[in-house]
C-alpha cells in the first residue's frame, strides 16, 4: 500500500487541515517559546542521552527515568523497536497504522493480519487470542485504534498480554491517543510494565500538544535490555536541542492539555452528529477524530471547497469511501460540514 498520511498541507496549501488529528488548541506559546529560545545553542550538538527531558518524563509519567526512551516522534521508535528486536514473524490487526508494518517489513519481517470487519464495528474480537502462537516474535495494538477511533477493553488487553508473556512474543501498545479519552487510565496498560517485561508502550507529543513538526515521541518499557538494544540501533543525536527543550515546556502544560480535551469532549458529538446528517456511516471512535464511510471520491470534493479530510482508502483492510476527520474548534467544525455538504451537491 502506498504510504500517505494526514497533514499534506504543503500540497494543498490554501486548505484547513482535518487529516492530522492533533490538540485542536494549536501549539501552546510555551512551546513555541521554548524553540525560539532553543535558536541560541543551535551551535551545540544536543546532549546524547537527553537526560533533562527524560527527567522531565519521568516526573510526568511516575516512572524511572532509565525506563524511557525517546524518538524522533513515534515513528523512529517503532522503526528502532524493529531494529533492535528483528523479528522474524509479527502480527497486526488491519487496519490500523501502516507505520507498524513498514517497520516490520524493513528488517524482513514476515507479516501476519487480523481483520477487524466492518459487521463487527472494526471492533477487536475474542479470536484475536486464537491468532497468537509460538512463531510471532512480536505483536502491535493501537488503543485507540488509527484510523477508527475504537478503543480495546484493557481486560481484553490483559488476556493478550498474558497469553503473549506466555507464548514470548513482545507486544507493543501503541498509547499516543489515549490522551483524548475520557477516562485514559480504564485502558493504558501501564501499570503493568512492571510485571510484563515483554510490555512496549508508545506515546508522542506530536497530538497531545500539536507539535507534529517537532517530532517527539517517548516510549516506555521496564526491560532494560530492549531500551539498551533499541540505544544501540539509534544514532546518538536523535532529538534535536529545539524537540527537548520544547517537550520539556510542553509537559507543563496541564492546563492546556484539560482544555483541549474539553473541546474534544464538547465538540465530537456535534461533529458525529452532523456528518450522520450528511448521510454518511458514523462510527464510534471515541478519539479526537472521527471515522466515517461516505461516497468514492468525498476527498477530492473537499479539497475544492478548502477542506482536507483523510482518505483512508490506503490502509490494509479498508476500501475507498472510508475516511477520517479530526475534531477541531466548534468553527472549524461548521466549515468543515459546510465544505462536505457543498462538495455532495456538485458545488
């Protein structure tokens, strides 16, 4: 599958952007301080181990600092999680985020699936335990899930995670959403990171404080020796002097973070609402975009009345007609209705 994301807004200059789900606040000016601020040391190499900001980490999670490793946003994680594992066989339920199995596939890695169906809701079921077996190596699972929103029942979680710590296949849960759930703690398995050391979480800063052109992410895992293979298949300077010191600000701000998440909390129902008017198939995601099947060609209508919306007709298991939104302001909303509302009548 070709690989296009959300946030293509260099090829669609003069469009509002709804395919990147991220803090409908924008960046805070904390954060956009901290990068002009970090423009004086721009001629030092930024400090190998980054230890500032894994302290800054390790206070906002309650966690051991050494049990953190940061990435050139989510992404260079999962690629260097691949790296340092090689795994030889891994299974993955589709659709879901393609980055997992790019990563899987560059270090040659054979690739099993899970279909999540649409008569299920995109739902995970009880037979994906009957899919795990002696042969993976590895497993991923995003909670909640990219593209549909749908969040896994943290029993469930548990279940696979026991069978997996059985069978010696190291799961990665993919957290970077859960930030904009009602209540994020019923689903993180965090707290078990502990007790499963073939447990890996991912999270990023890129949608909690809209700083995807930052590129930051974070992972965690209490196996010491995974954090110590994934360092060594990691160039040093990773994470640029403007990315830790921009983190640093950004996890300071809870304030901002709570109002976000009000808005999501305050505007989602709205925005499902409206796109059900328009006719179109709603599902439940419970995340800060909004999943939907409407008619072949609605993206390009979009971009013709100055929207762009995710076409998600490139993920595994998905055909065309399925696409995501983010949920922005109340505004932005009633543009982006508007937009696809025009684009349905021919305009």
């Amino acid at each position: 599958m070709k690989h296009v994301h959300g946030g293509n807004i260099y090829t669609y200059r003069n469009c509002m952007d709804f395919s990147a789900n991220c803090n409908p606040l924008g960046t805070p000016e904390s954060v956009k301080q901290a990068v002009r601020d970090s423009l004086d040391r721009t001629g030092d190499y930024p400090q190998v181990g980054y230890a500032p900001l894994r302290e800054a980490l390790g206070e906002y999670e309650d966690m051991d600092p050494r049990h953190i490793i940061c990435g050139n946003g989510a992404a260079e994680l999962i690629f260097s999680l691949c790296q340092a594992v090689r795994p030889k066989k891994a299974l993955i339920p589709v659709p879901t985020f393609a980055e997992y199995e790019q990563a899987l596939t560059s270090v040659g890695c054979q690739v099993e699936h899970v279909l999540l169906r649409e008569e299920d809701g995109f739902c995970m079921q009880e037979s994906f335990i009957d899919w795990l077996h002696g042969d993976l190596d590895m497993v991923f699972l995003c909670n909640p899930n990219n593209p549909t929103g749908i969040l896994t029942d943290r029993e469930f979680l548990f279940h696979v995670l026991r069978r997996c710590r059985e069978l010696g296949i190291l799961l990665v849960v993919d957290e970077c959403f859960l930030d904009f759930v009602k209540e994020p703690g019923k689903y993180s398995l965090k707290a078990q990171l502990s007790r499963y050391h073939n447990l890996f979480i991912l999270k990023a800063f890129t949608k909690r404080y809209a700083m995807a052109g930052i590129r930051l992410g974070y992972g965690l895992s209490e196996n010491e020796e995974l954090l110590e293979k994934m360092a060594q298949v990691t160039q040093p300077w990773n994470i640029s002097v403007m990315a830790e010191m921009a983190g640093i600000a950004a996890l300071k701000e809870n304030a901002y973070v709570e109002k976000g998440r009000k808005t999501i909390f305050e505007e989602a129902p709205c925005l499902k609402k409206g796109l059900e008017e328009l006719g179109f198939t709603v599902y439940p995601s419970e995340a800060n975009y909004i999943f939907f099947r409407g008619e072949p060609g609605l993206f390009e209508k979009g971009i013709r009345n100055g929207v762009i919306i995710r076409d998600c007709s490139n993920y595994p298991g998905l055909t065309e007609g399925f696409y995501r939104v983010a949920v922005r302001t109340h505004q932005e909303n009633e543009r982006l209705l508007e937009a696809l509302k025009k684009g349905l009548e021919g305009e």
